[in-house]
C-alpha cells in the first residue's frame, strides 16, 4: 500500500527544462532568471513590484524592517500560523501580540481585532504593524483592516504563504490593501523554487529598500551612493543588510511553475469539492467557503467534531498514519510556545486558536493526488470515526 503525503511538490517535465536550461547558462546565481520570475509574479499579481527572497521567513523579516518595525514597536498577528509570523517582528527586537481567530474561516478575527483596538487606543498601546495571515489559503479580511490600519495609524504586511493564487473580491491576493504581502515557494507550498519566497507592494520606495536588505544593503547604483565611484566595479553598503538572495536556478523553477498555476490551483479546488461532498454526514467540519474569495487550498483541514464522536483526534490522527496517510496538523498556537510563554503568553489567551488546534487535522491535498487515494482516506476517516 503506497504511502499518502498530506502535501507533495509537482514537479513537470517543462520545470525540469527550465532549470537544465538555466544550468547550461552563464548565471547559475544573481542573473536574469530572477528578474524574469520577478516581473511574471508581479504581472500575475496585478503588482508594481515583485522582490524575490530565499524564502517566506526572510521576506517577513526584511519587510518589517523595510516597514519601519524596530525595538519597542507592536507588532500584532494570529496565533493560528506557523512560528515566522510572529518571529520576524521579533528579529526586529519589537513586541509581539495575537488577535485570536474567527472559529469559521481560523483566520484573525476582525471582531477581535476592532475590540482590540478600540482597548489599545483607550491605553495609548495602539500596533505599528498588523500581520494578517492567510490560513490554508483563504484571504484575510483585508479590506476591511485597511480601514482600521488608516484610521488607527498601522501597516499592514500580509502573510499570503499559502497564498499564492488566491484572489480576494476580485483581484489577486498581493494586489491591494497591504503595505507590502509575502508569499512562499516552499516545496509544498502551491507554486515551489524548493525554497524560496516572493514580496509584493506597490509601494517603489519600499521596493528598493527591500532589495537593497536582500543582498547585504549593498548597491551598485551611484544615485543612491553616499561617495563617488571609483570605476565600474565600485559598490556601496549603505545600511546592515543580509544575503536573502535567491538563485537563478530557483527562480527558473518558480517561472516555470508560474505558468501551470492556473490548472495546479483549478485541481487543488476540485479536490476540496470533492472532499466537501465525501465527507458530508461525518462528525467533522470542513474548511469554510466565504463569499468573494477563492481559496489557494493550500491546506485541506477539518476539525473532529467531539460532540459528534467518542474518538479523540489522536486516534484518528495514528489511525490514519497507520494506514499509510501522512496527515498533519497545522499548526500550535504561536502563543503556546515555550519562548513565546517565557514573553508572558499562556494557554487560555486565545481560546479560539486553542480549539481549533485540539480538534484540527489536515488532509493530504496536492495536485497530483488520485480520486481513489482521496477515497481512501476518506474510508479510514470514515471507518475510525463511525
């Protein structure tokens, strides 16, 4: 019996000749290959500009900074999340709070967050960042935190790693609304460069010092030098950068990855329908489907109903690893972790987060799986929890 990843790479022939190709070039690093990728992934997005990163995590931690986001600033994001989310403010030496999530969508709460406010505003302890995250692919509610972030005084930098391909009230995710947004190329993320991550404003001002953070802080470009150049080869470091950078060969995967996304993302959301209907009269809740957003479906995850069924999630969690299905669960709460704890958080300050982690298992979802290996996992659910 083959095993069942809950999350794998597609990887076609058209990718493997796009890398083979950039191996056989000049530039297997810092060539052209990065801007291509750069300039279909902001065409894609509806976007003015594109900086590619080495991955999600660098993107948030440079954008925070590129945002302004230094000691003693507040940075506010959901719990429901994976570590970076909240440890790029942190690298940044800011302060990190949560807004719990709404139980339906587990994304942050806008409730949550307007009550949240209104308390900080009343104490003068008011966010300067807001880190809004896509959970499983589904969009934030954007729109309306772009509201509070001008009425409030904050930015926004959305975390859209699992994004990518998702579109909010008709555009694409990454288009509008944030200051700046991050998207992820991980190996199983929608669109893949192995590791790799992409982040988009249309902000050109923020743009270039998100490029310039990339690479060291470092420029070749004498109208932003501070002395005269030397000669052709002459560089300045202007600020304390890093070597974030992505590889030629990475971004001629992510291009030729870009180009198939349409139909990667047209069989990640036939799949999900389709789980929506197998799973219909079990003691589970699936994912929830909100009016003018479509889903990346990233993550197919449902909760284990307990009123419904005397099986922990545990045991449904090994039933189906014994059977050969690699499910997960995404994620802990951030606020949960031992460091974070040591910063003052603890279990019961985000109730929501905490009930959909004690309850929640994602499915195997990826392009490539079969109908007949998504029934099987849909038997042995059905089968451990009747």
């Amino acid at each position: 019996m083959s095993f069942i990843p809950y999350s794998c790479q597609n990887i076609s022939d058209a990718d493997i000749a796009s890398v083979v190709d950039t191996l056989r070039s000049d530039f297997l690093t810092q060539g052209p290959a990065i801007a291509a990728f750069e300039c279909d992934f902001a065409t894609r997005h509806q976007v003015a500009h594109a900086v590619a990163v080495a991955n999600a995590t660098a993107g948030l931690h440079i954008a925070c900074l590129a945002l302004g986001i230094g000691p003693g600033d507040r940075v506010w994001t959901s719990p429901n999340s994976f570590l970076a989310s909240a440890n790029c403010a942190r690298y940044c030496g800011a302060d990190v709070d949560f807004v719990d999530i709404d139980p339906a969508t587990r994304n942050m709460s806008l409730a949550g967050l307007r009550a949240k406010l209104e308390q900080a505003a009343a104490v003068d302890r008011l966010p300067q960042l807001l880190i809004p995250v896509d959970f499983a692919g589904l969009p934030c509610d954007l729109r309306e935190m772009r509201e509070l972030a001008d009425r409030y005084g904050f930015q926004i930098l959305a975390d859209a790693s699992h994004a990518t391909g998702a579109s909010y009230l008709g555009r694409p995710v990454g288009s509008q609304y944030a200051d700046a947004t991050v998207f992820s190329f991980h190996a199983v993320k929608i669109v893949t460069t192995a590791e790799g991550g992409m982040v988009t404003t249309q902000n050109a001002t923020l743009a270039a010092r998100l490029r310039s953070l990339r690479s060291h802080g470092m420029t070749r470009e004498p109208s932003a030098m501070e002395g005269t150049p030397d000669g052709p080869w002459y560089y300045e470091q202007t600020e304390l950068g890093f070597n974030y950078r992505l590889t030629d060969l990475q971004a001629a995967l992510g291009s030729a990855q870009l180009k198939r996304l349409d139909e990667m993302h047209a069989q990640r959301r036939q799949l999900a329908e389709r789980y929506d209907s197998l799973l219909t009269g079990l003691p589970v809740r699936c994912p929830a489907r909100v009016p003018e957003r479509v889903s990346a479906w990233h993550l197919y995850a449902i909760e284990i109903d307990m009123e419904r069924t005397r099986v922990t999630r545990l045991q449904v969690f090994n039933a189906l690893r014994d059977a050969g299905i690699g499910v997960n669960v995404h994620y802990i709460p951030i606020h949960t972790q031992p460091y974070y704890a040591r910063l003052g958080f603890k279990r019961g300050d985000f109730p929501a987060a905490e009930h959909y982690y004690a309850n929640a298992i994602s499915l195997p979802l990826f392009p490539a799986l079969t109908e007949a290996q998504q029934q099987r996992v849909v038997d042995v659910l059905r089968n451990t929890l009747v």
